[in-house]
C-alpha cells in the first residue's frame, strides 16, 4: 500500500513518511512498517500476517510504481489526487481517485494481475472508471486474449484498451478494436509520454478512424479453411458443425451471407461465423413475415448465449444494440428479408443449404 494512517489518523504518503512515527493500515487498524530504500518502491506492509480485506500484501513493484505514475501524471494536470481511497458504499478501494473540478470522481485501477473484475461494482454506483493494464497483458492480441475482458468504450476510440509502461512513463491507447473471423484483431495504437503531454490532452484525444481493409483472398481463403475443416477445433466450431450436421448441412454448405466480410465489435466468445448461422437457423423456422420487435429478439435470442463477459463495458447494452442493427442490415442487403411496408418478408430463396 502506498498510504497508511498516523496515530491522528491522518493518511500519509509512504513517499514523504517518517521512519520515527508509528503508522496503522487504513483498512484494518493494524500495524504497518514503512518500506522504503534506494531500489525499491516505497510503501507500506502490515507487520503481521492479516485477513485485511481493503489491502492485500505482495503488491510487485510494477504495480506501485504504476501507482505513484498515474498520481503525479494526474495531479499535475490539475486533478485532486487520493491515493487507495475508500468507498464504502461499494466496499472498494481503487488503486487512485481523481478528479477535476466538480466533475464526477473517475477511478483509476491499474491491473497487473491476472484477476477477476467481476467483483468490482463502480458501474452500479455512478462510478466512472479507466482501467489500464500492466506488463502481464501486454502480449499479442487474440480474440481469447485475457486483456480483452477490459475493454472499454466511448464514442471517439471505439472499443480501446490502455497499457501503462512503467519503464517509460508512458500510456499506450489501442483504440478501435475490432475482429474478423480467421485474421488476426485490428486496431490503432497512440502513445503519450506521461512527463511531458497532460492528462487533459490524452482525454481529448479525437483519433481519425482507418477503416482496416480486407485483403481480395479473405474470402476465398476462409472457404478454403471450412472446406479442409481446418477450422473446426477451434473454439465454437465444433459445437457449429454438429448443429449443422443435425439441420442436414455442413458448416461448408452454410449461405454466403452467414461468412463474416466486415470488421466486427470483439463482443462475441465465438466466431461471428457462429452468430450468423443461429440466426441462419431461427430463420429457417420462420415462415411468412416478422415485425421488427419480433424480428429483433429472434436475432437477440441467437446472440445471447455467445457473449463473451466484458466486465468494463460501460455501454455494453448499446454496443449489443449495434450489433442486432448491424445484422439486420446484412440481412436486407442480403436479401434474406425484405420490408414490406409495415413488416419483414422471410425470403427462403436465401434460406437454402448450398450445394457442394
């Protein structure tokens, strides 16, 4: 911990505390020792071994250091800064709680740790918070990657992902981030020394969007790979191939429209190739025509079980809207349904196993 309390019950800063004066975990009441040398960072370690639930012994060094950054890049920028405040009425205590003028309080917590962020309630009490992650998520990206359960979102970065380097002082912001069934995830990269460019400027970042192009074999290749089943051991596609199997198709024979071609929000656990031949399926039970409520929580009804949890996703039930908007929108394009005036005529035409 980076603040312990005096016998005043002040909260002092293990940077500026006295080796001469007594100091007591915030959390517990109990004793702590000052830590504080050449090499290490300083801070605070109960005496002795303790069940304290606010603060937690074996930070790394990362961590703290982490810690210590994101308080002076903030504070400099003009924020209030407190150090492992609590919040009692969510029974948590953020790495730092910033914030500017009489704006809403922002937490930050900076994750260096492979764990859960289930058990934080910040969204449930008006909370805003800016996770940003440390050395242990900072490996190449996948649609399993652990680091995509925080993801975040706001209008101008898309879905992003921040990385804070302590060895550099600097802020990574992977904006837009999206996926694509078989290639690789896209997204844009900005990084901000924190000693020299201000909280206020990173936070107003406006980046342009490069919508990311599709190499002229994608699809090809990915027919290629359903043909040679090569894709079937991978997560979701077993599953796929038996609900195929028990239709009368393959997942080879399944429509050209259900092959994913367009960039997609990383929201699903599963390949899109899989949302798109359950909805495939409900279609096919379907006949005659839908109105759009009914059409909507056919396609809600498909995407439900194959969201993947992403605990930090503030707008989570908007991005999930964008989603069933989008489907609708292949749909028609596709011509697998058409508006007829008040409701949607299921064309069945497109609703067909192919042929080998």
């Amino acid at each position: 911990m980076l603040i312990a309390m005096d016998a005043q019950h002040q909260l002092v800063n293990a940077a500026t505390a006295d080796r001469q004066i007594e100091y007591y975990c915030p959390g517990c009441v109990q004793p702590v020792r000052l830590k504080r040398g050449a090499v290490i960072v300083p801070h605070f370690a109960h005496v002795h071994a303790t069940d304290c639930d606010a603060f937690s012994e074996g930070e790394t060094t990362e961590h703290l250091r982490g810690k210590q950054q994101l308080a002076t890049w903030f504070a400099a920028s003009g924020y209030t800064v407190r150090l492992e405040a609590g919040l009692p009425e969510i029974h948590q205590r953020p790495d730092i709680l910033v914030r500017r003028g009489t704006a809403q309080p922002l937490a930050l917590e900076f994750q260096c740790s492979p764990l859960s962020v289930e058990r934080l309630a910040y969204r449930q009490h008006g909370y805003q918070v800016l996770w940003l992650l440390g050395r242990p998520y900072q490996r190449q990206l996948h649609l399993n990657s652990k680091a995509l359960k925080f993801l975040q979102y706001q209008q101008r970065w898309g879905l992003f992902l921040l990385f804070l380097d302590t060895q550099s002082t600097s802020v990574r912001l992977l904006h837009h981030v999206l996926t694509l069934d078989t290639e690789p995830l896209t997204y844009q990269t900005i990084r901000l020394d924190t000693r020299s460019q201000s909280v206020l400027h990173f936070r107003q970042l406006a980046p342009k969007i490069n919508t990311p192009t599709l190499p002229d074999t994608h699809l090809r290749h990915y027919y290629q790979q359903l043909m040679l089943a090569r894709l079937r051991h991978q997560r979701g596609f077993d599953a796929l191939q038996v609900a195929c199997y028990q239709r009368g198709g393959t997942i080879a024979q399944l429509p050209t429209w259900t092959m994913p071609t367009v960039p997609q929000l990383p929201l699903l656990s599963v390949p899109y190739l899989v949302w798109h031949a359950h909805v495939f399926f409900a279609l096919r039970q379907q006949s005659g025509r839908l109105a759009g409520s009914q059409l909507e929580a056919l396609i809600w009804a498909q995407l439900r079980p194959l969201l993947a949890r992403r605990a930090c996703l503030q707008a989570r039930g908007t991005l999930i809207q964008q989603l069933i908007t989008t489907m609708i929108t292949m749909l028609s394009e596709q011509q697998v349904i058409n508006w007829q005036k008040t409701e949607w005529q299921v064309n069945s035409d497109q609703l067909r196993w192919r042929k080998h």
